[in-house]
C-alpha cells in the first residue's frame, strides 16, 4: 500500500485530466473532488475510480468541452442540461447554484438532466454544508439492483444525501446508495480480498453472501432494508427524471451498457432564514451528545455520529497521505 500526499494525488490527476482535454478550470475541479474523495476515504469513488472515469472521456460518454446550460427557472427551482460534461463538476456547479438560489428564496433546487456519475455524492452534501446550509440530493444510475421480489437489474442503487451544517465544519452527513453497498464499495472489497461485514447480495444459486466476487457474478445486490430501499430508490428515480425532463434510470439502462445521461437533484435550505446559528448548533450538539453518552452494544469500541469517520480519515491522510493500493497508482501513472 502506498501513500500519496493530496496535494500531489491533484496534481497528478489534473495533468492527466488537461491531456485529455479539458480546460484548466474543469481540470482542477475535478481533480480536487476525486482527491478529496479518497482523503475521506471514499477510496472507491475517487482514486480507485479514476481510471475507469478515463475510459469513459475515451469511449465520448464525457464531453471534455462541454459545459452545463440551464434550460428552465422559476424562483428558487432550475432545470439544467449536463450536455454529458465531466460528472463531478456538472454536480458541483448544481450545487453551488442551489446555495445560491437558497440564500436569496430560503430553499434552491437544481434538477440537473444528461450529466455523468458524480463520484462520491457525499462531498457535495459537505459542499452545502460548508456554506452553512442543509443539502439534500440524489442521483439515479444505470439498472444495478433488482427491484424487491425480481432478479433482473432493472432499479437503480441511487445515493442519496443528506447534510446538515455545524459552525465548528464538523457537520452531520449521511450518504448512502440504496443498495447495502455500492458497486464501488463491492469492487473495493473485492480487490482487496475481503468480504463485506454483513449479507449484501445474492450468489448464483439465490443465497444471500458477503463474498463480493459472487456477487459481482449475478449483480444481484441487497436493497437497504429490502423492499423499503427498492421502493425509495423508484421513487428517486422518477422524481429526478421528471423534475430534470430526462433520463429514468428505466430510459438509461436502454442506452448502453456503460452508465451515462443520468438524472440528478440537488436541494438547499439556509436555516439562517429562520434559525439563529447558535440555535441551529444546540439543537444538532443535544442530539449528538444524547447519542454519544448512550450504552455501547456488544463490539462497538466508540460510536460515531454520521460524518464523523471520515472527518477521522480526513485528518489522518493529510497527516500522512491517501492510502492507495500500488496497482490502481500503477494504472494512473500509465494514464
């Protein structure tokens, strides 16, 4: 396992990303995201995702001169087309957008159509946050999860976020796909030769596992909390697509094999329209510490509030860098 510095994992994304053709505004946003990413330790959706985002700028899912274009507004909701450009930084400038819109109205919404996979939806629930605001938003994605009661990959894993902000940044953030672990998750797992820590899909003969390996065999991944999590994920499903005119994860999986054209939402409410920050910070610190001073259950050494673990990694890998298995850096040297 190697460790690579942030400043240096920027640095040799961007290079990578401006050969390929992007501006250089482009580049390094998207540079920053996928290394903030990993320096949470959502290894997953950022360095060990890199190489296959490449691909995809080669296969021309990802416009690397495209820019978003907004189609509708109304005021405090817009309607915006992606035009396929570069996933992450389509949804950071949704997102910055709907903070916009919520300072001026109290709450900004951006349904944003025909954009690529945004990596780790959590960082822009972070995004929101750090502006002081609460941020919801989700994505919908190719056919990956069998909806409750079938077998065949026709409902989405669709990660949804929630954010709410402290004053202090360490904020309150919630980001989990629909499935009990994303792809990139199982794919992670797998490389590493692991297995996930409880039950999160089924194997060819219909039993549920925690080997990734069978489970990449079927794609039969475990929605969260069975035929609830299949049913918020149609439901999220068909709120973006009809909010951005777009694309259905329905629409998506008739396009190609590969995962592009998605649909995706982004809410912002500013608190402050109602809220004094003091208050908004003693009613989130009751809570936590409520959970906090609670009876440990059996094997848990400390509990975490959401957020928290990688607010942990965060410190630990600017403090000593992003760990990184040598053959996925391998991959992006030879980018």
């Amino acid at each position: 396992m190697l460790r690579i510095k942030y400043d240096d994992m920027v640095e040799k994304f961007e290079s990578i990303l401006l050969k390929k053709g992007f501006n250089e505004n482009v580049a390094r946003k998207s540079a920053e995201n996928f290394a903030n990413n990993s320096l949470d330790g959502v290894y997953s959706h950022g360095v060990n995702r890199f190489p296959r985002v490449i691909s995809y700028i080669e296969k021309g899912y990802i416009k690397v001169d495209a820019e978003p274009t907004v189609e509708g507004r109304i005021g405090g909701f817009e309607r915006w087309n992606g035009n396929l450009a570069m996933g992450n930084t389509n949804a950071v400038s949704a997102m910055d957008r709907a903070i916009e819109l919520a300072k001026e109205h109290g709450i900004g919404i951006v349904a944003l159509g025909n954009t690529n996979h945004w990596m780790r939806g959590g960082t822009f629930g972070w995004q929101a946050a750090n502006a002081g605001m609460i941020g919801m938003c989700w994505t919908n994605t190719m056919p990956n999860m069998p909806a409750w009661g079938t077998k065949d990959r026709n409902i989405g894993n669709n990660p949804f976020i929630m954010a709410i902000p402290r004053s202090n940044q360490e904020h309150v953030v919630v980001d989990c796909a629909m499935a009990q672990f994303s792809y990139g998750k199982i794919e992670e797992t797998k490389l590493k030769g692991q297995q996930l820590p409880v039950v999160g899909g089924f194997d060819q003969a219909g039993n549920a596992t925690t080997d990734p390996v069978e489970i990449e065999k079927t794609w039969r991944v475990l929605p969260i909390g069975f035929w609830k999590g299949s049913g918020l994920s149609i439901a999220f499903d068909l709120i973006a697509a009809v909010l951005s005119g777009a694309n259905s994860t329905t629409a998506i999986g008739k396009k190609a094999e590969d995962e592009y054209g998605l649909s995706q939402i982004f809410i912002v409410i500013d608190p402050k329209h109602m809220n004094s920050i003091e208050l908004t910070d003693a009613i989130i610190d009751e809570v936590i510490e409520d959970i906090k001073n609670s009876e440990k259950a059996e094997n848990c050494n400390e509990i975490f509030y959401p957020g928290e673990m990688e607010i942990n990694t965060r410190r630990d890998n600017l403090k000593n860098g992003i760990p990184v298995m040598e053959e996925i850096w391998e991959q992006i040297e030879k980018l």
